[in-house]
C-alpha cells in the first residue's frame, strides 16, 4: 500500500510543532476507546506519539481507527496540538502534545504477541528468543543495542585517532586446536580438508605487524565450539588491537585512552588515569582472584607469619607443606548465628575446601572452637594482622596455595553479597593485573600450558629460567579487569623464531607438530619481525557492563542458547545428503549408502 | 632486547626538526656503503628516513651498521641534520634532511626476501600470497589497505550520522540454500545437524526491520561456496543496510550521499546527484547490460522498425520470432582489414552468436556483403538509426531478445577495449539501473527464478500479474553500477506474509519448503512488519575501484586463491579424526573404523 513519508519520528515532536500538519510511521503501542474518541500511543524506535482520532476531526480516520489493535503497523496524517490542560504526560518528551488524526493507513497487522512489548516482563527467556523479533522491540533491548553502536563508533574513531588501521582478517582459516576446539568447516574442493573458524585473529595481527601495519585494530567475530557457561557465547565479539615497536607502557596508555572516552561517552564519568595496577601474585593474595572486583574492599591477609611457630596440626601442615594461611575479616558479622556459620562452612566445602575456620571477635577476645589450639599471643597477632574489631567475624582457610587462595576469593565474593557491598550505583572499578605466570601447571595432564596463549613473550629477565623453572617465568602479560570481569586481556609478543621455538618446547610441542600448526608464523618472523604486543576485549562484556545488565544475552541481537541453538530460526538444524555428498562428508553411525 | 621508543616515525621529519635528537624505529629499505660512510633509508608504514652512519660520530654505531641488510629491524638514535647541499631527495617528503646515527639497536635480523620490497614487482601472485607478510610491505599494498580503512570509516561515520543503528547478526545461522551453495559448519552438541556461514545477512536485517530498529547497517563478511571465477571469494565483505518506512526514492538518496562522501574523500572528486537512473530495459537495449560502463558511449540501438519489412530472411526470422536486430557504431573501423573482422565475428561465434553482420560505411553509403539483401530504403534508414559516419563500421547482432543484448554488450565492451575508450583517467561513471525483472527464465531447468533473491517485493500496479504472467512483473529493485561493476543492489522488501507467501508459490517453492527454510520471517511477518528496503554494497569491488586496482585480490589483506587456498597458511587442511568424530562426521569413502 502507499503511504506518506514521515516527516517526524515518534520522538521529536514538542510544543514547537503545534499547528503544524505531520506525517508519523509507527506501531501502536497502546489504545484507549474513551467512548467518542480514540487515543492511541503510536511508537518508534526514537519515542512515543499519542495520536487523537475525533470524529468531528475526520469521521473516516475515526471510523478505520477502530481496528485498530497493538502493534499494528501505521501511518497518519494530522495536525499537532497542545494537550488540553490537565491530560499532559511528564514522562514523555512528546507528552505536551498529541497529534489530531485526518487520515490514517495501516500499514500491516499484527496477531496479539506473546508477551507485552513493555520493559518489565516475566517470560522465560527461550520464549523471548523464540520471538527475539518482537523481543527486540522493548525499549530496554533498543537501547542495549544502541548503546553497542555507540560503543562500537567510540573505539573506532578513537583508534582511527591514534592511526590504527583497521584490517580484515580471514574467517576462513587453518585449525590449530591449542585450548578451545575448532568450529570446522568442510570444504567442498578439497576433500578431507577443513577451513577453522578463528578462535581470534592472533596469528594474522601478528603477521600484520611483520607486515609492517604498524598498528592494526579489529572489531571482529570470533568462535570457541565450547560446552558454553552461563556467559559464553559461540560467536563472540572482540575488540582486536596490535601495535609494533611498543612495550607494555603504551599498550597501557593507549587502552586507558579508550576506556577514558567509553566512561565519558557511555556513563559520562571520567575516568582518572594512569589505573591501579596490581600484580597477578598480589590480586590473588588479597583478593583470591586475577579479576578482583575493588568496588568492595574485605581485603585477604597470608597468615603464615603469625603462625610459624602455631602447634596448631592444621596450620603446622600448611607451613611445613608449602601451603597457606589465608583470612579475612567480615565487618560486624561477629552475631552471625551457628547456623549461618554452617551455611557458610557448606559454602567453602561445597568449593572443595576441608574446612572453614570461623572466630568471633568479642569486647573480651576472640571467640571460636578452634582457639583452644591457639596461644594468646597468637589470637592477638591474628587480631592485629586482620585489623579485626570487637563484633566482627574473622574466617580462615588453609591448605595449597593457589587453590585456596582462590577459595578465599570465592569466600570474598560471597560475603560481599552477604553484606550487600555492591549496589547498583557503586562506583566501577577499573584496573590492571600485571606480571602473570607465563605457564600454568595442569594437574590433571601433568604439564604446564600456556596461561595467556603462546605467543606471549616471558619478562625478559625471567629467559634464563625457560629451560629450568618454568614456574618462574612471568609473562610480559595484562589483564584488564572492570568490577571483577576481565574485560581486555593482551601481552607483549615473542617476535623471535628461536625464543618462539623454545616456548613450543615448554609447552610439549615437538619440531613438526610447532611447525604444522605455526610453521607460517615462525617463517614469517625470520624475515624481520618488529617488537610488537596488543591486547583484545571481550566487546560483549564490555557492553554488558556499560549497559548495566547482568547477561551477554542481553547486549547481543541474536544470541544463541547455552546449547547453541538459535531458537528463532532453529540453527543448527538438518541439511539435505546432496549437500553433504558435495562437502565429501557423511554423518557417522548413518548407512553408508551410495 | 631493551629499545627506546620513537620519537618520530620514519615518515615526518623535515628542516623543522634540524638539530633534534630523535630515536627512528623501522626496517632498513636499501643500504649503501660508501667507503667511509653507511647510509641506511629506514622505512616504516608512514615513510622512509636516510639515516648515516658516520665513524667519527660513533665509532661502535658505525660499527654495528656493518651487518645490516635489507628488511633487518632496527632503531636508531640520532640528530638530525640538513643534508648536504645537492644530495637531497625531492621525492620523499624527508628527503631535505638526514639523521647522524649515535647508536643502533638491532631489534630482528632478516633472511633474503624471495622478492624485493617495491612497488614493480614482476613475481607470480602465488608467490606474494605465500609470502603475504613480505608482499604487504610494499608501499602499493600499505596504501590499498589504508584507502581500505578509510572508506570503512567514512561509511559508518556517514550512517551513524543518519541514525543508522549498526547490529551484528550471526555468522553461525540456517542453512537456507537458495542461489548459491552454503559453508556448513558441523555442530559438535546436535549430531546430524549444521550451522551455515551467511550468504548475506538478509533474514536478520529483515528481522531487525520487524523488530523496529529502523534503519541498519553494519560492514560484515558474508560467504559463498562457489567455483571460484576470476574476481571472486569465497569470503568477501558486504556494506549492508535496511531501513524501515521508505520507498526507492530515500534509499537513492541515502546511497548517493555515501557515494558522495567516497567520491570527496577518497577522490577528492566532487559527486553531481541525483544519480542517472537507467531502467533495466533501456540498458539492455542500449548497452546490452545491466551493469553498464557509460565511461565511454558506444550506445546500441535497436534496429526491429527500421527491419519491420525486410525481405532479408535472417531478419525476418528474428522479427516474426519476437527477437531483436541490435546495431552499433564503431567509429572510424571502416578500414578493418577482413583479417580483422573475421576475428570480430569469432569473438562473437564463441560467444554463442550465431553470426556477426557487418558493414563498412563509405562516402558513397553502406558496403558489406549483406548490402545485397537490403533494399536502398532499408540501408538509408539503417545509416540514419545509427547515425553512422563515412569511415565507421557497423556492427548488428540479431536473435533472441535478451541473448542478442547481452551479446552486443559484450561486443561493445570489446570495441571499447579495441579503441582504448577507457583511459587510466577516465572520469568515473555512476549510474542506478532500475526496473529489474522480478523473474529470471532458466531455459535449463525450466522455471522462473527470483533476478535478486525472493524477499523482493514486486511494483505494486504489477502484484495483479504474478498468478498469470511472471515475466510481467517488474521488481522494486536498483543496482548501482561504477565504471561498468555492480557495486551495490538492492531492493524494497516484502513485508506481508500473504504477499511473501504468493512469492514462494511462484518459485515453486511448497508451503512445506517455505516453511521449512524462511518459515521463521514469514511468522515475524504476522507481527507488524513495517515497510523496509534495503541495499548492499559489494566493498572488495568498492575499494578495488576507488584504489584503481584490478583485482580484488589487491585490496583484501588475506585473499584466497581461485581455489580457495590461503597459499600462506595452507588452509583448508587437514584435520584429526578425533576432531571428525566430536563433530560426528566422516570423509566420504574412510574406512568406518570403530
């Protein structure tokens, strides 16, 4: 059908239009029949226009407006008016005017949606992915998305600004499985052979700075075929960055540089700089976490000093085995009942703790069924090193170091839900943690893997131990951390064939698998690779923080299920035979029919 | 190795800096040893620097230099100096100073590139790919990807500001093949079932449409699983955009002002708007392409009137048949030697032409061996048709309709070539084609085609046709042609499921199917479905053309072979079994081991 152009949005119009004739495309929000008259709040992606159909205005307007019914698709012609004294709507910009209707077209129909297009809606979330058409209506979900457009063009020109140059790399690439599995992708010309979907451009920004670019930048689509968590997505979005002829400083000038212009842009703070920086030692000592959330404090303390000489068994053994004594004070926590301390103590066990060591801090002293095994000037050491006060509760673990480290953190975390330490209007707390181990030790496979990836280059100083101590070598590697997410992760890169070798070699990689897998990039760097490092954001995150929502789901238009189904249009689903006989592939278990 | 970072890049010191000391990070581009002295030209991605190493400046700097080669990585310190009267350089912009080397840090040795890094290269591009990270050092290739960068940001800083919302869609979707063949990635937590890599994203951003975002766009790859011809690949980058409530007329203008802006920054070209626009018919019947290349004229003029009584029994024959008498002009080829119109009329024979007519103009009327089968009347009115001069040839094609044009657009395309019509500065050529067919006949299979894909919607005075004559029905559809390439098309959509549902009926399509492929679109479509249409924008051919290059190959930093090869990485390649059997796939004809 025909209709008019606009010649407003739904959003703009004010008391400076009164009078004049206006054409507005909609949907109908609402609609009110109040006996002769017909209101109806026509909406946009920009606002709310309530539009009035009077008969006495045009009978017929009047009359088609009865069919009228949510999410009808609209156009109208009219005049805009002042509303009548008394009927305003304050929390409309448009709310001091509506629209007197001559003629109306719909535009389309629309059946009764499945839920209200409204920002408060209880449905289950597969219902709104189901329909992620109508889902994306409400004005929440709009926003979300414009907000990542605005972020999207805030890192853009900003990099642009600093003479990055944005560079496509291939979504078509080789598999070089190394953590997280592959997405394949068969191909139809070479039988048996397998494009894999990039888990991220690392090896191409590197090869680019080879190339000589200089300084490279991506927003781009990256995949992990992973049993997904809670926030995980297979299709994710970073935010690639690479810069040559740098060391770590400029990668941190030039990433609080971004961050300064998103508070500003997004939350309209500004963001004081240079950041905190925390080693990875000192995060997980104080805070059991190389993502620590500061917004609240509840500081850890390493208590193996007050205890060296404890005949306390259990904290003998940590000592003596190398482990840990780790506590914290959780402030006025000291009525915390009997059963609270349970509850808590199921926490810690349930993480795979042995125990919970909880201490009351009373007028008279410390108070817990463990101080029997405690001299005086132990409880008062202790008292003093956590700084704890009369109606606090102290709580201690012990045992491995990094293991339960990261329990305390998790205790942390939960105590500050507890104590509800972060409230929706709590200041965000931007960091960095530096000096990470450059390798990891699995228990499980019994070797050592890469903590970042194994292009990061080890502290210079720390070369010497690549053929010793592995556990040693600290990485030229950063982690940005925002309210306890890490939101951009990068290093300093070997830009050495041999010192790229040897880092194969710690890791378990013989000669010819390195080569199959990376033979392009070593090659590459025997022809004049330049100092280079860069970092990537998780883009998806980072949105989700900014737009203060609590699931990636939420910033993303079309996110797949923790299953990686998309329910609206039933991706994966079947293709025909001929298509897979074409691709030289068959489905295993299926006949091997010709 | 310990460095200091620059203080300039090697493209930006000039007289004004005379007496700095500066530190230059870069490769050596040439070095020459004269005698005493060891000049290096230090390049990097902003230009290149003279740098001299002279022994009574520093003895070990000097020293040092003596091991560097070309393509080696190195940083200087330095002062900058004028150079000495007449050995200054008026081709680069550095070229009136030079910079006294104190010390030389050696950051990366080089080996011997396989190919020098210049512009004029005369290697196989093979062997560029293979070496893509040396190939991407040349100045040509640095430009093509910062003009590539360039126009990223002019396009979505122009469509930012027009309140275009830029969305991701996601990569991993339906497969809904239709057209060309889909890249299927097997999905590892669904046995038996495949994501596919988008052709486009057109479903999404029909479903952002619904989903009232208004307008869209977002630069993003798309992939097709074709025999890779000359100038494709099976990953290539589309701009891409829909908006909601227009007709044809705002998208030309939302496209020519882009168009605009490329033409002002990139060229430094003024654009004249609106456009021309060429309906499909009249470029067909006067370029015999939809696609033409009006940098030159050459037009074709149908001849069917001037013939209507012709006795010439080829001629009679096309007419009673419903076909076409084609004529051209080639200006001043009245002296081809017979040699050389036999090789027109093969050029036109392997075509699939039945025959070339042809016809040499003199002072004294038309001379051609076909002149005996046409009377004087006829010769006369063919000269007029044509316009044709003493000293030109005439060229005529005749046959089926739409094969005969398409012919006679080749054989123009060929004239032009011939007569060196297209000149390295040929002022560019922009144009819309407009009123395409909404069907496409294949003589093949026997059934009608959607010309665009089967979302477009058809004019609305020709909707009556579509249950009688298909080949009636024009579409709301556009191209945008430069200088003879496509390099956007697009069209108003379907937005009503009844209208959308006759247009599957028409492509043969059964409910079931439709159901089955788009059935998720055709439910959004019963939601209030806005008016909405759209385009997109092929940017490799883009950026290949205002890069002046003449492949797309030259603008892509990580192109395919024809093949799909990345000669780099040797992607695809094999995979483990282990990663087949997650997926629970298997090469065709494998054992089917346990």
């Amino acid at each position: 059908m025909y209709f008019k152009q606009r010649t407003h949005t739904c959003g703009e119009l004010t008391e400076e239009h009164i009078g004049s004739e206006v054409v507005l495309n909609g949907w109908v929000d609402t609609r009110r029949d109040l006996g002769g008259v017909i209101f109806i709040e026509m909406r946009d992606r920009y606002g709310i226009t309530q539009v009035v159909f009077e008969p006495h205005i045009s009978e017929q307007a009047h009359h088609e407006s009865k069919v009228l019914r949510s999410e009808y698709v609209v156009s109208i012609e009219g005049v805009v008016r002042k509303r009548p004294e008394g009927t305003e709507n304050t929390t409309l910009p448009t709310g001091n005017i509506d629209v007197l209707v001559n003629k109306v077209v719909v535009l389309n129909v629309a059946k009764t949606t499945p839920f209200p297009i409204q920002d408060n809606i209880d449905v289950h979330e597969d219902l709104r992915l189901k329909y992620r058409f109508l889902d994306l209506r409400r004005p929440k979900m709009q926003n979300a998305l414009l907000l990542r457009h605005k972020m999207y063009q805030v890192a853009r020109k900003y990099l642009d600004s600093l003479n990055f140059v944005e560079v496509e790399t291939p979504v078509l690439m080789k598999s070089t499985p190394e953590g997280a599995r592959d997405f394949l992708v068969p191909s139809r010309m070479h039988k048996g052979r397998f494009y894999a979907l990039p888990q991220s451009p690392q090896t191409y920004k590197q090869i680019l700075m080879v190339a000589g670019m200089d300084r490279y930048f991506q927003i781009v689509k990256c995949f992990r075929d992973e049993d997904l968590r809670a926030d995980r997505q297979p299709e994710f979005t970073q935010i690639d960055i690479e810069m040559s002829f740098i060391d770590t400083e400029q990668i941190y000038e030039m990433v609080e540089g971004l961050m300064k212009d998103f508070y500003k842009q997004v939350w309209n703070k500004d963001l004081v700089t240079p950041l905190p920086r925390l080693t990875y030692d000192d995060a997980m000592e104080t805070y059991g976490s190389d993502k620590p959330d500061l917004r609240f404090d509840l500081p850890m303390t390493t208590l193996n000093k007050v205890f060296e000489n404890s005949t306390f068994r259990v904290f003998q053994d940590s000592i003596t085995k190398g482990g840990i004594i780790s506590g914290m004070v959780a402030p006025g926590c000291g009525d915390y009942t009997r059963n609270q301390l349970d509850n808590l103590t199921d926490f810690c066990k349930k993480l795979g703790a042995g125990g919970l060591i909880w201490i009351r801090a009373k007028e008279e002293g410390l108070e817990s069924p463990t101080m029997k095994f405690l001299t005086e000037d132990e409880q008062k050491a202790l008292t003093a090193a956590l700084d704890a006060k009369p109606g606090d509760l102290l709580l201690i673990l012990t045992g491995k170091k990094w293991k339960t480290l990261q329990l305390m953190g998790m205790l942390r975390q939960e105590m500050a839900r507890r104590l509800n330490l972060i409230k929706e209007d709590s200041e965000p707390k931007l960091l960095w943690v530096v000096d990470f181990p450059l390798f990891e030790w699995d228990e499980d496979t019994k070797r050592y893997y890469a903590m970042h990836h194994p292009f990061t280059s080890p502290r210079l100083e720390d070369i010497e131990y690549m053929e010793s101590d592995l556990s040693r070598v600290k990485a030229r590697a950063y982690d940005l951390v925002l309210n306890g997410s890490e939101i951009a992760g990068g290093s300093i890169r070997i830009h050495n064939s041999d010192l790229q070798a040897k880092m194969f070699q710690a890791l378990g990689l013989t000669d010819a698998e390195a080569n199959e897998k990376f033979g392009f990039l070593m090659n590459a760097f025997q022809y004049g690779a330049p100092p280079h490092g860069g970092i990537a954001f998780g883009f998806d995150r980072l949105a989700m923080i900014f737009a203060g929502e609590h699931s990636i789901r939420d910033v993303i238009a079309f996110p797949k299920t923790a299953s990686g189904m998309s329910l609206m249009d039933e991706a994966p689903a079947g293709v025909s035979d001929d298509q897979l006989k074409e691709l030289h592939i068959r489905i295993r278990g299926e006949q091997a029919a010709k």
